[in-house]
C-alpha cells in the first residue's frame, strides 16, 4: 500500500507501547500509523539506496511484517530470509538480526509489534507451533495467499478510515495472527525466483497486487492489470503464478471472498449487498463461490461459525 498519511502524534499516543522497538538508530522513515493496547502498527521505509548490510540491530517486540515493496536479506542465527513482495516476516524478541540490501528500491514494510504482556498469553494459545517455543528459531517467513494480503489491506483501509472501528481493527489484526502463525514452515527458498526476475519483475509484482487488491470491486480484465503493469498478458500470467502461486482470477476471487467474509462478520448487511459489495455480480454467483471456500453459505457461516469464533479469541 502507498497512500499511508502520516499521522500528528504526541507523546501520550505512543504511552501504553514504551517497552516496543526502537527504531532510531536506523536509516528509515518510520511513522507509528495506530497503537491500541496490546500493539501498535508502523510503516516502515527504508532510506537506503545501495546493496550493503546493516549494523547488527536488536528487537526486543514480537513482530509480524509485510513486506509492501523492495528486496532485502533477513539474516538471523543462521538463518538468511529472502524478503520481498508477499512474504510476511515473523521475528520474536530479545535477537540480533542485519539486513542485506539487495535491490536499489528502498523497501517498504507494514509492521505489526505486539508487546510483552500479549506475546506471553500467544505462546500459551499457540502452544503447537514450534517456531514459538523453539530459542533457536528466532525468525520465519512466510509466503502470503490472497487472503493474508486482503487482511492486511483491510487493516491499512481501516486505520485511513475517520469511521475506524478499534473492535474492527483487533479482530482483523487476531486474524492476521492466526493466518501467518498456522503458515509458518521451515524456510525453503522459491529457486524460481533468482536475482534476475526480482531485479526486472519485483516492481510488476507490487504494481499488480497492489492494482487487483484496490480495484477488487471492479470486473477487472486480464489485459487491463497486465497494461496497468506495463507488459503483455502472456508474460504477466507466466510471472503472476511463479511470484503468487495463483493466477490473477484466483487471486482476485480470494480477495472478494475475504472481503465478504468480513462484512458478514462485521455488519448486518444483507447477503445479496455483500455479495455486490465484494464484487460479485450475482448472488448466485458469490453463494457457489463462498461455499467452495467455505464449505457452507454465506448465511450459515455468519450465523454458526464466524459469530461464535469471536468469543474464542486470546483473553
């Protein structure tokens, strides 16, 4: 996303979150976009233009970040995570990690930093994820779906938003945990995407994603996203699955599901606005579509399955 306003704070908003990262000493603009109780949201630009490696630097927050734009090496206790557009770091607290600049686009990151107090209550929810418990493990990365990225598109709408709900804003950020926690696997990198590709294609990449996800409503064409992006549509379809795993009509389709998937939870809605809300030109059409994914309707699932699944969120 790159229409984040940076917001006037004073000193009183950053006060429930003293003990999160300092990020002073970094060669960055770094802008704190919300902070609720137990975390707070911060955009992330690096200012560096030249492929070096950075200073050893120290985190002590649970952190999950989108990588919005750029390419740069995470490197950890052993471990070097290739970081680009849809991959989601997750880094936990009290290590030392550097970042090698591998691409002259300064990246771009959306950061989610919980604190102290509520990482301890996630270790105890999460007690079957090894990543979690495993001090050897300081950091993972994980590939994103359609999904992870509508959520956090959701959330940067949303804090954009003078009608922001705090309630809406946790419940998308609790199912942020959930999506990237249940996805972590031992790192492995995609041989497919080597130097080369990221260098020409990263920034096609970002183009389409960001294009689709804030067009997403629209009956978007394959060769409108592939003119948006300056190439043909053979190619983009050919680059869209190797960097995304989907192609662009499944892509797109996952983010209308999400995005009806939340206004059933979050609103009264009827089913058939939803469904014209999120992109869908019939209501025969969404219901086909959402029971696919869902297993059930639209109506059953805001009735039995979402409702009752916010009462078992972390307490």
């Amino acid at each position: 996303m790159r229409t984040y306003e940076k917001p006037a704070l004073g000193p009183a908003f950053l006060l429930p979150l003293r003990k999160m990262n300092d990020y002073s000493f970094i060669d960055a603009d770094i802008h704190t976009l919300y902070s609720s109780d137990f975390y707070r949201v911060v955009d992330f630009r690096c200012r560096c233009t030249s492929c070096r490696e950075s200073k050893p630097e120290y985190g002590d927050s649970f952190c999950i970040s989108f990588v919005r734009k750029g390419n740069f090496i995470f490197n950890v206790f052993r471990r070097h995570l290739d970081s680009y557009t849809g991959a989601v770091l997750v880094s936990k607290p009290e290590y030392e990690r550097t970042i090698t600049h591998t691409h002259a686009v300064p990246d771009e990151c959306t950061i989610f930093e919980f604190n102290k107090d509520f990482y301890g209550r996630l270790k105890e929810r999460y007690r079957g994820i090894g990543f979690l418990w495993d001090n050897d493990w300081h950091s993972a990365l994980v590939r994103t779906d359609a999904g992870m990225e509508y959520l956090h598109y959701a959330v940067a709408q949303l804090l954009l938003s003078r009608e922001r709900s705090k309630l809406q804003i946790d419940q998308l950020v609790m199912q942020i945990i959930e999506a990237v926690l249940g996805a972590i696997t031992e790192y492995k990198p995609d041989t497919r995407i080597n130097g080369r590709l990221k260098q020409q294609h990263l920034t096609t990449m970002e183009s389409a994603k960001e294009y689709i996800t804030a067009n997403f409503t629209r009956d978007l064409s394959l060769m409108e996203i592939a003119n948006h992006c300056c190439v043909s549509p053979f190619h983009f379809s050919r680059l869209f699955k190797i960097f995304t795993n989907s192609t662009p009509h499944q892509y797109l389709l996952t983010i209308r599901l999400h995005h009806a998937a939340t206004l059933l939870r979050s609103t009264a809605s009827p089913i058939a606005d939803i469904a014209y809300q999120s992109g869908f030109n019939g209501v025969e059409h969404f219901t086909a579509a959402f029971g696919q994914k869902y297993k059930c309707s639209p109506a059953r699932w805001r009735l039995e399955i979402a409702r009752p699944a916010e009462n078992s969120k972390i307490s």
